[in-house]
C-alpha cells in the first residue's frame, strides 16, 4: 500500500494504475499510467507509419494460436 501521505502529496485517486518497473541491482519503482497520456505518445510517435503490415501479422499470429488451441479440441 502507498503511505497516505504519498498519496496525498502526488495527488493519488484510487483506481489509479501503476506499471512497476525493475530496474538494476533490484531496484523497483511504480510510474503512474495515464491511458490518455499514452495513447497521445503513440499516436504522435507512429505518424506517418504503416501499420497494415503489422496488423495483418499480428491478427495471422491470433489466428494460427486459435487453430493450434482450438481445433484439435473440435477434431475429438
């Protein structure tokens, strides 16, 4: 649990997500997620990028990984 006051001085809500990180010699440390924040990264990061290509692998990938898990248990 976060101490009350870290929570109240970092302004804290529940519900709040964090991604805890590993960093060297066992450090660990928690960053605050904001899916908005993110989302805007990505979006001015990728500008100009084609993704079809990866869309396409990555939904063949799902579909090979359904087959392989799914349809030997139809064949019984």
């Amino acid at each position: 649990m976060i101490p009350k006051d870290t929570r109240t001085a970092q302004k804290i809500r529940p519900g709040t997500k964090f991604l805890l990180v590993e960093g060297g010699a066992g450090t660990l440390w928690l960053q605050r997620l904001n899916p908005e924040e993110i989302a805007k990264r990505l979006h001015e990061e990728l500008k100009g990028i084609d993704l079809d290509p990866i869309i396409a692998k990555v939904k063949a990938e799902i579909a090979e990984m359904a087959a392989e898990k799914y349809l030997p248990a139809l064949e019984s």
